[in-house]
C-alpha cells in the first residue's frame, strides 16, 4: 500500500507494510497521538486518567533531543521529544496542555515503541 502524507509543510510518499501485533502488544494503552479527543481538556480536569498524561512512543527509534524540561508548561501540541527512525525524524507533542511532570528518556536513547517518554500534570 503507498500513502501521501504531509510532515511540516512537505509531502511524502511512503509505502506500507500491515504488520501482525506482536502477540505482548498491551492493546488497552493509548499513544499520544491516538488519544480520543475528549481528553483535550484543561489539565486539571478531573475527567483526564493518569494515563492519558503519559505520551508513549509511537514508534521504536533513537531520541534525538528533548525539547523540554521538567517542570515546564507546556501547551497542547507544543514539541518534547524528537524521535528518529528509518531516517526520519518524528516529533512528539504535547497532547494536552500541562506541566511537564516528568522526561522518561535522554538523548541518544534507544526506545521502544510503546515506551513512556514523558508525563504531564
């Protein structure tokens, strides 16, 4: 399958591959890209889980740099972490606005996909 896609104002076409989940995958966890969009909310709503403040890695890579500091407000698709794999590099963002409680990872770390990365207040 080839798809279009458009990262930073410049397209790309890439092909793709449908690969098995792994049969460990934990399928419940959400990655911060694929939050629903009811967690788009204040940070201090009540109605956001704790785990909905933890963005995983959507993607096993190398950590290119980390674009935040703990204990900095951050807003809602503000960059925290650069991720790099197959020669791209991937920016993770913020998915709600928040503080940045906690910076799982360092650069030139190796991640897992899945992986915590960061938590937000």
């Amino acid at each position: 399958m080839r798809l279009r896609i458009t990262l930073e104002d410049r397209s790309y076409e890439v092909g793709v591959e449908v690969l098995p989940e792994p049969e460990d995958a934990l399928q419940e966890e959400s990655i911060c890209q694929s939050l629903p969009e009811s967690v788009f909310q204040p940070p201090h709503s009540p109605d956001i889980r704790a785990e909905d403040r933890i963005c995983r890695s959507p993607i096993a890579g190398m950590v290119v740099s980390v674009e935040a500091s703990p204990r900095q407000w951050v807003r809602r698709d503000d960059a925290v972490v650069i991720i790099e794999a197959m020669k791209m590099q991937n920016v993770i963002r913020a998915p709600v606005e928040g503080v940045l409680e906690e910076i799982h990872v360092t650069p030139g770390q190796a991640v897992t996909s899945r992986q915590p990365l960061f938590r937000l207040s």
